[in-house]
C-alpha cells in the first residue's frame, strides 16, 4: 500500500458533526456564532505515533467519521450485531491495505 500524504486539512467540531449527520441520523444541533476562545486551540495531534511507531493512518479523517458514524447507525439499530458491525469494518478497514 502507499502510504498516504499527511492530511492538512483541520476539522472544526463541527465540520465532524456535519459528516455524521451525512451516514446518521441528523441530530438538532445549534450552533454558537462565537464560539469560546479556547474552542480555537482543540485539536488531535497524532504525529507522536507517526514520528515514534511509524504509523500513518489507512482511512482519512471524513472515512474514519463515517464509518465510526456507521458504526452507531448499525448498533442502535440491533446492539447484538456489534460484533459482526465490528467485523466487518475491521474487514473493510483491512482490505485498505490489499493492492
């Protein structure tokens, strides 16, 4: 597999929720026109696992919202399911990595 270039593109909260609402259902959401401060500083950094393990992730982040998005959709639906709605994305997740 290639490895993927490092994904630039920063994701507000809600920019994430919006790509959910895309595979789930759509929640009543408000937003703040100002959000707090601190709101501006959120963010995952996962370059310690890129730097120290080598890792590089298989799925972009609007793939990983989702499926993680799928996920829920598939569990609320029928919670004894959520091991073969695990499989199964661990499969997909999997395949990524043939070719």
């Amino acid at each position: 597999m290639e490895p993927r270039p490092q994904e630039t593109k920063q994701y507000s909260v809600r920019d994430v929720l919006e790509l959910m609402a895309e595979s789930w259902q759509r929640p009543d959401l408000q937003y703040m026109d100002n959000p707090l401060p601190e709101a501006q500083a959120l963010a995952l950094d996962s370059s310690m696992a890129r730097n120290q393990l080598g890792w590089i992730p298989s799925w972009n982040t609007e793939r990983v919202v989702r499926e993680t998005a799928n996920w829920y959709r598939d569990y609320y639906k029928n919670p004894a399911e959520a091991r073969a709605i695990s499989l199964r994305q661990i499969q997909a997740w999997r395949e990524g990595f043939v070719g």
